[in-house]
C-alpha cells in the first residue's frame, strides 16, 4: 500500500481544517495517509482546533509556530522536512480533497515510475454554498511527456493547476527543491514547471481530484492592480524556472522567447478590454502597455497593440457606446482580407 504525506498550513482558517482533515483520512482508501497540520501562529483558535483533532487520530501530527513565517517557509517545513511517504499533497486548510483522489493519484503514480506527480480536475466552490457533485469513479490515466507539458505552459502562459489536486512523487520534491521564496504569489507555477523539468506530468481523467474554496480571504487578487502584478509574477516565475532548469532544456530561448510575448499580449487584452468597458480610470493602461513591451520588443506590432491603439482613438467616453460598430467593422474588414486572399490564390 503506497503512503502519502499531506500537508496541511493554516493561517487563520481553524474553522476549515476539520472538514479539510477528514476529507483526508477519512475519504481515501486504498492508501496509507498521514496528515501534518502546521499552524502559522494564527491569532484564532486555530492552534487548539488542531490539537484536539490531533488527540482524536494519531494519523495527525500538530506544529505550532511561535511567530508568522509566511506561507512558502511553512509550506517548504511540511513538504521537505516533514513528508517521508512514497508521495506528498498540499492542502490548504480551506480547501478539501474528492473522496478517492489520494487513491487514483497514487495508482497513476504507482503504474508510472516516470511521473513525477499526478493532478486532476478541481472543482472550484463558493464558500457558504453546497459542494457541486463530484465525479469519484475509478478515473483515467493519461502521462504527458514532462518537456511537451512544459511546452504547453509556455505557449500557453498561465497554470492549469490551483494546488490542492496535486500529489508529487516525494523523492522528486526534495530532489527539486520546494516554494521559490522569491515568488510568494506565483511559486506553485514555477515549481510545477520544475518538476515537469525533470520527470513526466500525469493527469486523471474522468474523476475530480480536489476541492477548491472561493472566498474573500483567497490569497489570489482579482482588483485591476493585482492583475497587472499577477502577470509581473508570472514572468518572474517562468524566467526562474529557466534560469533553474534551463541546462535541461535544449530550446530554453525559444520557450522564453514563447511566453514573453503571450504575456505582453496578455496584458495589452486587459488594456484595450479597459476601454470596452469604459474602466480606463481604475485599470492601469499604461503600466500594462509598459509591461507588454518590456516583455518583447515587437509589442506596438502585436494585434493587441492594434485594437488598443483604435480604442484610444475612439476614446474612453464613447467607445463603450460604439463597441458593438467597432467590432462588426473590424469583423467585415477581416472578411474582406480573407475574401482578398481567397481570389488571389485563384488567380494564381
């Protein structure tokens, strides 16, 4: 019976952590689990919430820490320090795992030596509604090569991963190393890149992994500004990866080169989206135009660029107004071009 190690940092969430707990050992058969709480000297009852679940199952360990070390040093405490089991989770203490998620991500891993970890599809949940019915059955398995999954990140520039659906091989984690300090708000991109890096990305198919809470305290920000610093992290964390893995990758300029530009245009999206929606006074136009060509040269040349440079033209006061004119202009001018080039090939 194979054994996972699952983590479980709170700050402030002691109300969460017995529904997250059980979830855990409760609703995993198959295998052998053990769960570390870590309390991040909440000011709550956070602390006194996991000892008294710690005298009721000896499957869980308690530390308490005196003074805040933040969430990267507490999740690196848990993942490298503590795990020993053949595979180790992390889960936040709002969130909770599907029944049988342990179970199908250690049989992919089992079967697949090669893998370095395992995730699935979470179900994202609003906090004081039900739980959305979750599919449980035996699951699909599917490993990606962990170069081509990389690959895909790059082009795609964004993680396909909230945490909690994730279980790594441990001897890979420590192997790897844990939370990038540096990158408090994007060190699980860059790590699961890392780990792509260096072993191939399993998947399970045709069951939910993971519970993911949505709430107000949710460390992710969705205001204006922190979107721009949300895609300043993501280039932080992509250039990281390469600056650590790069000797593993034989086209690291190409990959860098790949996300730059989605990033930049990214961001000059949200600029000209800005205009659409007449919030060019709260979102940051400028520095996102900033962004976008310090990420690549050729940003004024992007399509991107082209729709914002119209939309400035229009200006902020009428261009929600004409938006739909705007648009269905834009539309059968790229009829016409695709009319053009059609006639042209058969003239030729």
């Amino acid at each position: 019976m194979s054994s996972v190690s699952v983590v479980v940092p709170c700050y402030k969430y002691g109300h969460y952590l017995e529904d997250c707990v059980r979830s855990v050992l409760d609703e995993q058969p198959g295998v052998d689990v053990r769960v570390l709480i870590i309390d991040d000297a909440s000011p709550d009852d956070s602390a006194e919430t996991a000892r008294k679940l710690a005298a009721q199952d000896e499957r869980i360990e308690v530390r308490v820490h005196e003074t805040n070390r933040g969430h990267i040093a507490t999740y690196n405490e848990g993942l490298l320090e503590w795990a020993d089991g053949d595979y180790c989770a992390l889960l936040s203490a709002d969130d909770r795992l599907v029944p049988g998620a342990l179970s199908r991500a250690a049989a992919l891993l089992d079967a697949h030596p090669e893998a370095g970890f395992a995730y699935g599809r979470p179900l994202h949940f609003q906090h004081g509604r039900p739980l959305p019915a979750a599919r449980t059955g035996s699951g699909g398995q599917a490993v990606y090569p962990g170069h081509w999954w990389l690959d895909r990140r790059f082009r795609e520039g964004t993680g396909c991963i909230t945490s909690p659906e994730v279980v790594v091989r441990t001897s890979l984690q420590r192997e790897v190393g844990g939370y990038d300090p540096e990158l408090p708000h994007a060190g699980d991109i860059e790590m699961w890149m890392r780990l792509a890096a260096h072993a191939d990305v399993g998947y399970v198919s045709g069951a939910d992994q993971a519970y993911y809470r949505v709430h107000g305290q949710n460390m992710s920000t969705t205001d204006f500004g922190g979107q721009l610093d949300d895609l300043r992290q993501r280039l932080v964390a992509y250039d990281s990866a390469l600056a650590k893995c790069g000797d593993r990758l034989p086209d690291a300029e190409r990959l860098r080169e790949t996300v730059h530009r989605r990033l930049a245009r990214y961001a000059l999206r949200r600029a000209y989206r800005a205009y659409d929606r007449g919030r060019t006074a709260v979102v940051p136009v400028d520095e996102l135009v900033d962004f976008a060509r310090a990420c690549t040269p050729d940003a004024d040349t992007l399509p991107e660029f082209r729709a914002l440079r119209l939309r400035r033209r229009v200006g902020p006061t009428a261009m929600p107004y004409l938006q739909p004119l705007v648009l269905s202009a834009l539309y059968e001018r790229g009829r016409e071009w695709l009319w053009w080039q059609s006639w042209k090939r058969r003239g030729l």
